[in-house]
C-alpha cells in the first residue's frame, strides 16, 4: 500500500504562484509515475500533469508553458510548481501514483484563484 500526501494549496491572486508537493511512501519511488490531477465543481476530473520514472513529462495544453512537474526521488515527493496562475485554475488539485498499474490516490488540496 502507497500512502500519497499532497500539500501547498491554497488561495492566491490572479497572476500569482503557488507550489504543490506530494510525498508517496515506498521505496521503490523512483519508479512511480507521478500525476497532478485537477477537478473544478461541475467538471470531470483532468490530467494536469505528469512525470515517469524516467524524468519524461507532459502537460495538458491549458497548463504548458505555466506548470511544471518535477520529482525528488532522494525525498519521495513530487511537484508541481503553477505560475501565472488564472480564475479557472480553481480547483481540488490530487497526486496521482502510479505503480505496477495501481494507482494511489491523495486526498486532494484545493487552490482558488480569486481577486
């Protein structure tokens, strides 16, 4: 069993920034996939961002060039660091990981982006 911890939300103005970290338990970290989800009321839930074991990334097309993912395999945690942070950024934010085809689930933080 995989214990997935996430941290950092919060409430931040337009423009703003804001780091997520999550810590999953388990030795074998460097080999998780590591995902950010989002889901915002009255929306299905959405693949933010992702890492693989092996450093390879990808983004959805709202968040490129605003999010990046990264991972500390020394530490058990990933994140995600949002710049330039928008309205409709708001959402519960989740840590996915991924491992031998099961996936962990965090128990969400949420970030409101409001003026």
């Amino acid at each position: 069993q995989v214990q997935v911890v996430e941290s950092g939300g919060g409430l931040v103005q337009p423009g703003g920034s804001l780091r997520l970290s999550c810590a999953a338990s388990g030795k074998f970290f460097n080999r998780y996939v590591m995902g950010w989800y989002r889901q915002a009321p009255g929306k299905q839930r959405e693949l933010v961002a992702a890492i693989t074991s092996g450093g390879s990334t990808n983004y959805a097309d709202s968040v490129k060039g605003r999010f990046t993912i990264s991972r500390d395999n020394a530490k058990n945690t990933a994140y995600l660091q949002m710049n330039s942070l928008k309205p409709e950024d708001t959402a519960v934010y989740s840590c996915n990981a991924r491992v031998a085809l099961v996936n962990y689930w965090g128990q969400g933080t949420q970030v409101t982006v409001s003026s």
